[in-house]
C-alpha cells in the first residue's frame, strides 16, 4: 500500500500544513509529484501559444528574469488530466468568442481560472525566496497578512478539485472589461500586487481584474463605477479603473474565514461557508486621495502622467472616466498635449 493513498473526492487539503509549496507535492491534492513531467504552466499551454508568450520574459519580485514558460507549478496526472485540462478547455472555448465568452462563463469558472495562475505566481515567487542568492527587496514570506490572505484564499480555490459550493457568496471581486480597439496596441498584459491578492490579465479586448480574496465586497463598493465601465474603454481608462481596484485592495482590511461543511455519507459536493469575524474593523481603511493617486501613477506609467497632473485637484485626482461633471466619458483617444488633460 502506498504511503499516500489517493485523497478522497470530498476531503479538502491543506499544503499550509507543513507548507508543502514545492515540485514535489501536487498542488491540489498534496500526492507526490516527480518534476518534471508532473507539472502545468502557470499560463496554460493555450494562452501561451495565442499570445506568443513562451519566451516572454516576466521579472519576479526579486528581479531575477523568468520566461513565461519556466513558470510552472506541481500537478500530479489525476489532477492534470480530471481538474485542471476541463477548466482550461471551457475557458480557451469562451476565449474564443471574445468578451461575450468571458461574460457568460459562471463566476466559479473565472474564479478558479484566475485563482490557478495567481496561485502559481505566488507559489513561484514564495520558493524563489528562499532560494539563497535571492534578495527581494519586500520578502513576502515575512508578511504575515499576506500569508493569513493566501490561507485564506486556498479554501475556496480548492474548488478546481473537489466538488464545492459556496453558500451565498462569492470567494473574489472579478471585473470584466473591454477596450476600445483604437488606440488599444496590447493584445496581451498581466500584472498582479501579490501582497493585496490583487490581479489583471488582458485577452485581446477582454480586461479581467480581480481581487481574489475579498468576498466581493470590492466589487460591491464598486458597484457604480462598474455599471459605469461596461462599455469599451480607453486602455487609459482601463488602467484607471485598475488603479481603483488595486487601491481598494489595499486599503482592504478584513480577511474572510472559510468553513467546510462536516460532508455526510451520500454527499457530492462540499458546502464552503464563510464568515467575516472582524466586526470590530472597519471594512476598509480610509480613502485618501494621495494614496490612490500613487496607485494611479503606476497604472498610467505608459502614459507618462505627472503626479502634479493627477493631483492638480487634490480634492478630485485626474480621472478619464468620469467628465468634469461626474458623467461617463466617452475618450476616443488619449489626449496628446499637456494641458489637453483636465
Ligand atoms: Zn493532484
């Protein structure tokens, strides 16, 4: 008999017991994994043979330089084959069909879609650092919040694997958006705030940004400007609501609890509850307008935006999605001159 029978279909798994983040443990069931061979890309093969990503370089926190198809994690054949082969299959067909693709995909699906590569990420920036020649600058293993969000966020995750509900909520914010195409030059982007859980990934016309371990509170308190945003956008529109989200992220400040229902004989599905303990907290720390501009400078690097543009009126930083009346803005192209900027 083996050391590690196979995990039961509805019995939950926990890697952060004896933090088992390394090749040689199947991310989802724990099972002994052998690198090579017993491994998926964190970008699946798909996405990168449609974007042309294999040689890509992507830097890891620690600046160290990585191709897009060195980035992998552990993954044993059951799982490669039952769990992770059928989500990429129904993503890649939505892909297809473009924004009304990823409009129509159910909120689990995208989830666990967004949630497998920001895992990977994460997982490969975490072993990274405790390689010895590596001296990020801002340690994630040292930041315990982030760790306890990452506990947190494995729970709900662990629907890639087993059969899972979760009961009257949702585990993260997930934002579809869509570009105007013309002055959109980027078929492909992905960027991420590892410590917030925060991630955005662009498929042609199609802007995924997502916090994904908020319970959609983000995307509540955001109801608005997203209602607002469906239609297609400027990428410097784009890049401001990203800025918003990013920021919101941040100021964030509670992490939910997830718990597994006790499953009875006959059960086929796991029911997660959730439960946000911290009633005490407010749920976000305060807004201020210097700390979003900040946010927003980075997100308009491309651009070139100054700090003092954005901050002009600190009262109102720069916006391109709303006018000067607080009405949607339709911005056909971005505007060149200084000064052509509100
Ligand atoms: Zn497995």
């Amino acid at each position: 008999m083996s050391e590690f029978p196979p995990r039961a279909a509805l019995s939950l798994y926990d890697p952060f017991d004896g933090m088992r983040f390394g090749m040689r443990h199947c991310f989802l069931c724990g099972t002994p994994t052998t690198p090579p061979q017993d491994t998926i890309p964190v970008f699946a093969e798909w996405l990168m043979q449609r974007y042309n990503l294999h040689e890509r370089q992507i830097k890891l926190l620690d600046m160290s330089i990585v191709q897009y198809q060195q980035l992998r994690i552990a993954c044993c054949a059951h799982c490669r084959t039952q769990h992770v082969a059928p989500l990429e299959a129904r993503v890649e067909a939505a892909a297809t069909e473009g924004i009304a693709g990823f409009r129509r995909l159910d909120e689990q699906t995208l989830f666990l879609w967004l949630g497998k590569m920001f895992y990977g990420i994460l997982v490969t920036e975490l072993l990274n650092e405790l390689d010895p020649l590596a001296r990020p600058q801002y340690p994630l293993a040292e930041n315990a919040l982030l760790l306890r969000r990452f506990q947190a966020f494995f729970q709900p995750l662990q629907a890639l694997r087993v059969p899972m509900e979760y009961d009257d909520f949702t585990p993260g914010s997930v934002f579809i958006l869509e570009t105007d195409p013309r002055e959109d030059t980027m078929p492909f982007e992905y960027d991420d705030d590892l410590s917030t859980i925060a991630f955005s990934i662009k498929l042609d016309s199609t802007v995924l940004v997502a916090c994904l371990v908020d319970n959609g509170i983000i995307q509540q308190a955001m109801r608005r400007v997203y209602q607002d945003a469906y239609r297609p956008l400027h990428p410097v529109q784009i890049a401001e609501f990203k800025a918003r989200v990013y920021y919101a992220a941040y100021l964030l400040n509670i992490i939910p609890d997830y718990y597994p229902r006790a499953v009875k004989p006959g059960d086929t599905e796991v029911i997660l509850d959730t439960l946000i303990d911290d009633i005490n907290t407010a749920i976000f720390n305060p807004w201020e307008n210097s700390g979003y501009a900040q946010s927003l400078l980075e997100m308009w690097k491309k651009w070139q935006i100054p700090l003092d543009e954005i901050m002009r009126n600190p009262a109102e930083p720069l916006t391109f999605l709303y006018d000067a009346d607080g009405q949607p803005q339709l911005l056909e192209q971005f505007p060149k001159k200084a000064g052509g900027i509100r």
